[in-house]
C-alpha cells in the first residue's frame, strides 16, 4: 500500500510539530512520500514564513535592505534544526537566496523557498530523499500548469524511490523560472504526487478534525463530516467552505483515489473521507452548509418571456459585455432573476439596466441588494422527502425571509438566497434543524 502525506504550514510550524509529524509518519509503513508546506504561525501574533518571505523580497525590489528580515526567516529554520537535534547547515541555501533576491529572481521564488527549506529539514529529518518539485513539476511560457508533462515526468522520477520528500506549492517553467501555485497550492502537489505514483490514498494533515458541517465562526463546535463525495465536496468549497484547495481535487479524482483530511494535532481521529461515490449511508440528511455574502439580484419581468425565443441569451450577453459573470438565474414564467456579486455589478449597474432595455425590452427591472447565497448540500437530500419545506419551515421559525430558492436537477443541492443581516441566523436554523436535532 502506497500513501502520500501532506502536512500544511501549521504542522509544521516548530521542531515540536516536525516531531508529531515524524511520529505520524513513522506510525504507518505505507505513508511513503511526504509533501511540506512552509512553516506556518507558532502561535496567534506569529507570521508565516510565506508572508515573511514575500516582505524580504518587496524590500529587495525597492533596494532597501532586506538582510535583516532574511536573518530572521534564517532564524526560523535554525530554531527548528536545533529543536530536532540535526547536524544541517542551510547557510549555503540562504547565500543563494540573497544573491537571487538581489537579482529579482521573482515574488514567486520567494514564495518558494518556505516550502523548499522545510522540505530539506524534512528530508534530512525522516531519512528521506529529497526530490525538489521544481525538477518534476513544470508550468508553461504563461504560467499555466503542464499536467501532461508534469504527471510523466513525477511517474518517472519517483518509480525508483521508495521513500521521498517533494516540498509543495511550487515548480518551474522550462527556462527553470520558479512558479507556484495560488496559496494553498502545497494540496495540489500532494495531489499530484498521489496521481504520479497511483497511490491507494492521500492524507492531506491539518490543524482541524475534518470538513465541518458548518462554519465554526458560526456554529459552536460543528460536527465532523465522515465521508463527503467530491460533488458535494465542489459545492461547498464553491459557496466558501475551505479545508482543501478545490484544484487538489480533480488529479485524484480522475484516478479514484480517495483523499482523507486529518488532523495533525490529533491523529487519532479518523477525519473525513472524501470519495467518488459511495454506498454508505450519511449520518444526516445534508452533508454540510456554506454560504457567502455580499451578493445584488436584477429581477426582470415582462409578460410571455417565456414564449419569446433567445430571451435568457440576450440577457445574460449584456452581462458578459459588461465583464460581469452570474451566480444563480432563477426564473419563472414571465420573470428572471439574476445574481451577481454586488462589488463586481455596482459599478455598472446603470448600464447593465440600460443594456437590458436594449436587449429585450421588459416590462420591469429591479434591483436589490445586500443579499446572501446559502447552499445546503448532500446526497442524502435525494432520498429524503421534505427537505425544502424543512428549511423553509426552519427559517421561518428563526424570522428569516427567504429572498430566493434554487435546487438543481442533480437533487444535491439547494441554494438559498437571503438578507445579508440574516446570513449567520439562516446557517444557525438550518444546522439546527437537521443536525443538532438529530444528535
């Protein structure tokens, strides 16, 4: 059995943490390759290495003196070598930092090197050899991502190392210009090592139990989702709920390999299993809850629009001449209603009415503000009756006014709209009613 470990910044945040992250390692024979991210806070007012990194570059760029700044990042590193009792020198590695910093080597070299560093110390901690992503993960001349390339050249690499450490986040362009990934990009690396060596599983370690069902901002001590599918896991993440970067899915997903989010800091947990599909039954009716606010609605009505061919096309091309994408349309015989995100139509919003006038002639254009997408995710909906009419029921109860509903055809979802004032009290109703009743 193969297993590829990823570790994220707070894992790996101190020698403490390195050595919870050996023990985890060393616990399980399979879990073969390892992906680091860069070391993360030690505690609340701390700074990511990340952060401190892109500073001491910006400070390179504007040739003020960086040498400082770059000590104390060196400092970091050195504190975590000598809490793990290594015999490793990284004052090589940080001469070639400088001189590059001093050559304007890029923002996203910088970044880089928070991961390549603790990929060392990691390597060197474990026993592990050291494979720099840069050598197996390409991106091409625009910095678009080579799967292709990347996928032979990861495969081809790693079939004759049995155990390796592959720092995350980062690769390089074929002229071996570094780039990365968005943050969080050290998920898709783990990813894409997992896919590379068609491994049985990928454990993607973090600093929470899980997916949660709900926002804990929100919901005190949200219960942990067990198994959540990669549909559902796509829905939520799309409304805002975050654990795992949504591109980490698709090259494990392609090859069935499931992915489990656990928690460094409590090992044994069993997480969340995110999977392809799956026989077992969900522990509620929904899977989870997500939302996001700070959403405006143009509600167009004009009699027979539905007879009239091409309505819905002209509509939506005066948004996309506009620059401006749509969330949801729900509509209805003789109205649409459209919502976008408010900071991106503002603007525009006297000339996407005027552009609606142009197109289609309606009889009515409103427009209403300050709203609020909620989704209510899960498989389980599609065999339960009565699941609308429970949350409408549920807000209804909590005083909250249901501005819109939209449920796809799939019956995994269903997208509630509402007052940006009622977002955080819609989420409490909801959760209540079909979990905390449950417990």
């Amino acid at each position: 059995m193969k297993k590829v470990v990823k570790f994220g910044g707070s894992s790996l945040a101190s020698a403490k943490q390195f050595q919870k992250v050996a023990d985890i390692i060393h616990e399980d024979d399979s879990r073969r390759y390892v992906v680091p991210s860069a070391p993360g806070k030690r505690f609340s007012d701390d700074t990511k290495v990340t952060d401190m990194l892109y500073q001491c570059y910006d400070l390179a760029v504007e040739g003020k003196d960086f040498l400082p700044l770059l000590k104390k990042i060196q400092a970091r590193y050195e504190e975590i070598i000598q809490g793990l009792g290594l015999k490793l020198c990284l004052n090589e590695e940080f001469v070639n930092i400088k001189d590059n910093f001093e050559k304007k080597a890029g923002c996203q070299y910088a970044a880089s090197r928070g991961e390549y560093l603790n990929g060392i110390i990691m390597a060197a901690y474990l026993g592990y050899e050291f494979v720099d992503a840069a050598e197996v993960i390409f991106f091409d001349e625009d910095g678009s991502f080579d799967a292709e390339q990347t996928n032979a050249a990861l495969a081809e690499r790693l079939k004759g190392t049995e155990r390796a450490v592959i720092p995350g986040f980062y690769g390089a362009a074929a002229d071996g210009t570094v780039r990365t990934f968005s943050r969080g990009g050290s998920d898709i690396t783990g990813s894409l090592v997992a896919k590379a060596i068609n491994a049985d599983l990928y454990e993607n370690w973090t600093d929470v139990p899980g997916f949660l069902v709900a926002d804990p901002r929100i919901i005190n001590n949200p219960e942990v989702i067990e198994t959540i599918t990669y549909r559902e896991l796509r829905e939520l993440s799309y409304m805002g709920a975050t654990v795992l970067h949504e591109d980490a899915i698709f090259p494990v997903r392609k090859e069935g390999i499931p992915i489990n989010i656990r928690n460094t800091n409590a090992p044994e947990q069993k997480g969340t299993m995110i999977v392809e599909s799956t026989c077992r039954s969900p522990r509620y009716t929904i899977t989870g809850i997500a939302g996001k606010k700070g959403f405006a609605s143009i509600n167009i009505d004009k009699a027979m629009m539905n007879s009239e061919i091409g309505f819905g096309r002209k509509v939506l091309e005066v948004f996309e001449k506009n620059g401006i994408s749509f969330e949801h349309m729900p509509s209805g015989i003789d109205t649409m209603t459209i919502f976008v995100h408010q900071s991106e139509f503002v603007e525009k919003e006297q000339q996407v009415i005027a552009g609606i006038h142009r197109a289609v002639q309606p009889d009515f254009v409103d427009l209403e503000s300050d709203l609020a997408l909620i989704a209510v995710v899960g498989r389980g909906m599609r065999a339960t009756r009565g699941t609308a009419g429970r949350i409408f029921s549920a807000l209804a109860h909590a005083h909250v006014n249901v501005k819109m509903i939209d449920q796809g055809s799939s019956e995994l979802n269903i997208i509630i709209g509402v007052k940006n004032s009622d977002f955080e009290t819609a989420i409490r109703a909801i959760y209540d009613i079909f979990v905390t009743s449950q417990l």
